[in-house]
C-alpha cells in the first residue's frame, strides 16, 4: 500500500506548490532572536528555516485510516505541498522493518523537510501501553531515526506543586536534550488553564529554549476559554527577553489554527488532515467520506489516484495555501482582516470580541 500511494504521488507534479515565506521578519536562533514581542517570519532549527505561524500534520496510528509508514512515504513523496510534518516516536519504536521508514525521513529531510517526533505519549496511552513505553524507549527511538526537533518526554500528571513541576519539566527536557544530540527537544508544559501562563514562561526561561509546547485540550473547555489562555500564555512569554514560539498539540482545524495565531501562538500539529476533507472556499472540515464533494477544487481529483492518496494530498494543498496566507497576514498585521475574511460570520464575531477587534 505504501509503494502504491509514493507511485501515485509521484505521478503528478507535486513540487508546484510551495508554502511562500513571509515578506518581513527576520530569523531566529537560540541566541538571538527579534523584538521579545514581536513574531519573527521564522526560527531556525539546526539550519534549517521554520515559517511562523507553521502547521505539522501529524502521522499517528491512532484514530487513523492508513499505518504510519504508510502515511510517511506518502510525506516523503509531497515534500512541495509540505516541507514540515510530525511522527509519532512510538509508531517508529514499534515498526517490524523500520527500514523503509528510515528512507522516508531520509528522503524527505534531503528535500528540506523538517520532522517534528512526538514523544509517542498519546499512542501509548490510547494503546494502553504506557508501563513499556518509557523514556529510555523513547531515546532509544530519538538516536535511531533522523529528525529535527522532537518534543520532550512529557509527564501527563506532574506535581501539584509549582516549583516541582517546573523542575520536573527541566529535567525531563535537559535528560532527553542530552540523549537528542543536535535535534532540538521542546518541552511540553501540561497544566489547569489558570496555572499554564506561568508555569510556561518559568520552564521557558530556566530553558532557554526558543520553543514551547501546551495541548490545546489544555488550555480551557472551548475555543473562547483557550484563545484568552493562548492569549495570557503570550503575554507571560513576552515578559522574558526574546521571543519564544508556542506550540499547540492538537490542533489541526483550520479556523482554530487562525483564531490562535491571532491570540499569540506560533505553531500547530494535528490529525484533522487525514480525519477530515476541507472546504477550500471556506477552510470547514466534513467527514472524510464526503470528499467526493469537493475534488474539483484542485486537480489531484484528475491525477487517477486512489481516493486515500487524492483526498489526503487535496487536504495537504488546501493547508499549504491557508498557512502561506496567514503568515503573510501575520507578517503585515493583518491578522483579524484575515480572519474576518475567513471565518464564518458568527465565529468572527466571538473571536473579535475576545480579541478586542472592532467589528463596526
């Protein structure tokens, strides 16, 4: 199957869309970084580029219709409609053959992709094996398969108190930094809506990293409690004396994508790319069985590939556009306008007033 969908991807003209870098802005690196306030177009990771806002589509073996090998030679194969994706360390521990995984980031890494590793958490808890996958499991994973950054081995229930839990983080970071080598580990802060702002500029400058993580399921009950939560989070990393990007788990809906960046987060990943078949006209999401609905709206529909390999790589251009846009509304201050211009009338509304937009 997984030779099959590369075939297929290789039929077609995949490198044609490019996601456009931002028009102003500068780099970031570790050491240096633009106004603490201000996002930068872009952060370096190792040597390579990453475009703020960004998104990841995640791969994942839970709550999906392909195996991830699968889903990862596909990646490797349309490195011109993405040239960023997540994998999950636990998939990859537990491949029979991870030989033709090793190709695909490979591959897809010579082309200029960046891969984000997951710390392989949210599989094992759905899989229910969360007693043997443990963090020498997951350094075994990070020096075997090549990646760029990866997320921190985090604790999904730390302590109660605050400077533990902050020390805690710390450690798990520095101890999985040390393992990483060159990849860059970006620690995950999990914690009451209330307590995150805090606890992520605290575990942001004992760090010093350039980036940091929360799950969105974090950050409140809906949308509205977690854009003022991303909001509070911002504001207390704009506190400290360069910027640090924030990274969302989680998020992969194209309106919430867009809702975030305007309330101050950098980066996203999610499974909705290979769940869901979007809207181009309006960025809406509807079940993956209705995709039929929309294939006119690239040219995938044409190429004679399989419905799966169609639909994802339709979805795949689909977040290449939305995401080159928003960064040139981002880099211009044109966020809200964006959003007005996107977003169901409704929703505009809720976030505008949230966000302190005028909406006359």
């Amino acid at each position: 199957m997984a030779t099959a969908l590369v075939i297929e991807a290789n039929r077609v003209g995949q490198n044609e869309i490019m996601p456009a870098g931002s028009a102003t802005g500068e780099n970031m690196t570790a050491q240096e970084a633009t106004s603490p306030t201000s996002r930068p177009s872009s952060i370096m990771v190792g040597e390579r580029s990453l475009p703020l806002p960004v998104f990841f589509p995640s791969i994942s073996s839970v709550k999906t219709a392909l195996l991830p090998q699968e889903y990862l030679q596909l990646m490797s194969s349309l490195t011109g409609l993405t040239t960023q994706f997540l994998v999950s360390a636990f998939d990859l521990a537990g491949l029979p053959d991870p030989t033709s995984a090793l190709g695909a980031l490979s591959a897809a890494r010579s082309q200029g992709a960046i891969v984000l590793m997951d710390s392989g958490n949210y599989e094992s808890f759905w899989k229910d094996a969360q007693p043997v996958w443990t963090q020498d499991r997951f350094h075994e994973t990070l020096k075997r398969f090549p990646v760029d950054l990866a997320f921190s081995f985090d604790e999904q229930k730390p302590p109660t108190d605050r400077q533990e839990h902050v020390a805690l983080v710390i450690e798990r970071w520095r101890n999985d930094q040390l393992a990483a080598g060159s990849c860059l580990i970006v620690p995950i802060v999990h914690a009451a809506a209330d307590e995150l702002p805090e606890i992520c500029a605290a575990v942001a400058k004992a760090s010093g990293v350039t980036i940091i993580a929360v799950a969105e399921r974090r950050l409140g009950d809906g949308i509205l409690q977690r854009f003022d939560t991303v909001k509070a989070i911002r504001a207390e990393l704009n506190g400290l004396e360069r910027y640090i990007a924030l990274h969302l788990l989680g998020t992969g809906n194209p309106i919430s994508i867009a809702a975030y960046t305007a309330a101050g987060a950098d980066s996203f990943d999610g499974l909705e790319w290979c769940q869901t078949v979007v809207d181009h006209d309006t960025g809406l999401l509807y079940h993956l069985s209705q995709s039929e609905f929309f294939a006119a709206q690239t040219s995938w529909a044409e190429a004679g590939l399989s419905f799966q390999a169609r639909t994802l790589a339709h979805n795949l251009e689909f977040f290449a556009a939305w995401m080159s846009r928003l960064r040139e509304a981002s880099a211009h201050g044109h966020v809200a306008e964006f959003c007005r211009l996107h977003f169901p009338v409704r929703a505009y509304r809720h976030i505008a007033e949230r966000a302190g937009w005028d909406i006359s």
